[in-house]
C-alpha cells in the first residue's frame, strides 16, 4: 500500500536480530505507513537481508559507555529532522527522547515501546548516578509519549503505578514458523549420540544463569550444550570453556543468526534454557523472547523461577521450573526432564497446544488497534 504518511522507528541496535522491532515495521506497513527503521552501525555488523521497508543504520565513533549514548541521542536527533516523519515509534528508553523532541517540533504521535524495564537492568545496579539519570529521562519522556507500550503484564502493572496512564501489552511471540526443509543434526553439526541442549538469545549477559549452565555440563551425562548467540558474557563463557578439558567437547559456540537459520537448531534440542536470576528488576520482571522461540519448536524448557516465564511454563505444562541455578543443582534438574521419557512425551504433546495459542497473529491485534487510529 502506498502512503504519504511516513512511520519513523528507532532503535539503538544494529536492527539485525531484533524480530520484535520487525514485526512492529511489518504491522506499521500494514497499516498504511510508508515505514524507516533506524538504528545504529556496529563494527561487525552484518548485512541485512531485504526488508519490505526501508533500513538505515546510523555510523557512531563512539562504541560504549556515556559517550556512545551522547553521541547516539545527538545524531538521530538530526537524522530524524533532516527527513519526513508523520509519526513516531521509539523502541526502548535510549531512543525516545530524540523521537519525543521531533513529535513535539511536528505536532506528531509518538509510541514508546519498552521491551524491558530499562531501569532495572542489573549494569545499573551499583550506578545510583546513572540509574538516577535514567529513571529521570524515563518519568519526563514516558508521561509524555502519545502510547506506552511493554512486553508483558508485570512491567505494565508497574508503569501503570508509577505512571497514572494506560499501558498496552505486546509479548514478543513469533509468527508461526514458514514451511522450511529441516535440516538434519550431521548437516548442522551437532554431535551424534549426544542430546543437544541450547541457550540462545542476542542478550546473553550476565545474571542470565549462562554461567551456571555451562558448568553444570561437567555433571550431565550425554549431552552437549549449544550457546548460539551474542552478549557481554560470551568471552568469559569461552575463556572458562577454554580452561577446563572436560567441557571443551561438551559446550558449541555459535554466532548469532538469522531466526530462519536457528530454528534449525532449535528445533532440534532436547532442551532449551531461560535462566535469568531475579537479582535486579529488570530480570525479575521480564519474559525472555527465546521462551517463546523454544514453544514454537516444540522444545520442552528448563527455566528459573522468574514470575512471567513460571505462569506460562506452568500454565502450558511444557517443562520444568529449576528450584537452583547452582551448577550441580541445576545438573540434577536438566537429568532429571532428559530421563523422565514419559514426561518429556507430554511435555511435547503440551508444546503443540502451547503453539497454536501462543501465535504473533494473535498477539499483534493490540498493535493493529493501537496503531489504526494514528494511520490517517
């Protein structure tokens, strides 16, 4: 559909792997909108594959820290104003004050949506300076946004009381899998006769029980764990894995990569790992994307005992709820679901009911409702 109306979407990533923001351009399309996503260049960036909208990525001298966000907020600033935007969709705490000054110079909407509770982060943790600078851009932009949008029920709530306003409700789930070739375990390269466990994630950081899994793999008979994936914790994962003998034939290292691509894999553990300690708000509160990715696969879970991913393990009966992510613990659970044959087999019988529930189609009528009033 042709538009004059052009939706801008912001994002502070390379636009690579975040799915969520895609399916958001893919519904403002829909919806009307002639769609620019931007986001930011990274040294090892990979190219993107075509898109039914239009991408740019905005180059940054600055790589980390306070002066990488400086520099990111200065530059899509001047980015959004040097083009046309009848509208705007922020996604996350570090994109919208740019948008919020541009809708305010344009008389144009601006969606704020929040895929965590960005203040709560566990990096912010021991930075009182820092957490205050953000909670303040937080109380003077989230007040101010058209729409508030979040991922789930508990971060809302929140919002909700701090906030005095509506909060809308978009779980990240993916759209039902295309029909694909399945590729087979020798083709991928995952070791015969052993089971594949898997992590998986673009945020595969600290406090997400990463480093845990990997040192319980010395109590786990016949298995072999898979971290496909990026995050600040990858190097020392690698370099505990490099310093221990009896792990190196026991943990795969993956990049990250296309969802078509990890499907393949995904689909192919026996179990999937969600293990965020709810040692800062932000991980208390969450619902890790890969849950989902894991239901879509019909992959049975092991996940910690974090309130949003419990409900819906529970609720759909697809896997366990680990009581420790001790590594030996943790190593008596992961036996413990690889040996119970009979309850791994209505676990899976559970994941295809869990499935046809759980769907983006379903989920995306919030944003398709949320959106249509602003489309014109």
């Amino acid at each position: 559909m042709c538009s004059s109306r052009t939706a801008i979407v912001t994002v502070i990533n390379d636009l690579y792997s975040d799915r969520r923001v895609d399916k958001t351009c893919c519904e403002l399309k829909r919806a009307g909108f002639a769609v620019h996503l931007v986001g930011r260049r990274l040294a090892d960036s990979p190219p993107l594959s075509h898109r039914p909208y239009r991408c740019s990525r905005l180059p940054m001298v600055f790589r980390h820290g306070v002066l990488m966000y400086l520099e990111f907020q200065v530059r899509l600033f001047f980015w959004i104003m040097l083009r046309k935007g009848h509208f705007f969709y922020s996604n996350d705490l570090d994109t919208v004050l740019p948008c919020l000054l541009a809708g305010l110079l344009r008389s144009a909407p601006v969606v704020q949506d929040s895929h965590e509770y960005f203040t709560g982060v566990p990096e912010l943790r021991n930075k009182p300076l820092k957490k205050r600078v953000w909670k303040a851009l937080e109380r003077l932009t989230y007040r101010r946004v058209d729409e508030l949008v979040t991922v789930n029920q508990s971060i809302a709530n929140l919002f909700r009381q701090q906030y005095a306003r509506p909060v809308h409700v978009v779980r990240n789930i993916p759209p039902r899998p295309s029909a694909m070739e399945p590729q087979s375990r020798s083709r991928l390269g995952i070791p015969i006769g052993q089971e594949m466990l898997l992590m998986q994630g673009a945020g595969i950081n600290v406090e997400r029980g990463a480093e845990e899994l990997v040192q319980a793999m010395e109590y786990v008979d016949q298995a072999v764990l898979f971290i496909i994936g990026s995050g600040d914790v990858i190097p020392k994962l690698k370099k505990l894995v490099r310093s221990q003998v009896h792990l190196q034939q026991r943990v795969i290292f993956m990049d990250r990569m296309p969802y078509h691509q990890l499907y393949q894999y995904t689909r192919h553990a026996r179990l999937g790992f969600s293990l965020d300690k709810p040692l800062s708000d932000n991980y208390r509160l969450s619902l890790p994307n890969k849950l989902f990715d894991y239901i879509h696969a019909h992959t049975p879970v092991i996940v910690s005992d974090i309130y949003e991913v419990r409900n819906i393990v529970e609720h759909y009966e697809i896997g366990m709820v680990t009581p420790s992510t001790e590594p030996r613990e943790l190593a008596k659970t992961i036996q413990t679901a690889l040996d119970n044959k009979e309850q791994y087999a209505k676990w899976k019988e559970n994941l295809t009911f869990a499935a046809s529930r759980l769907t983006w189609e379903n989920e995306r009528k919030v944003l398709t409702e949320l959106i249509a009033p602003y489309a014109g």
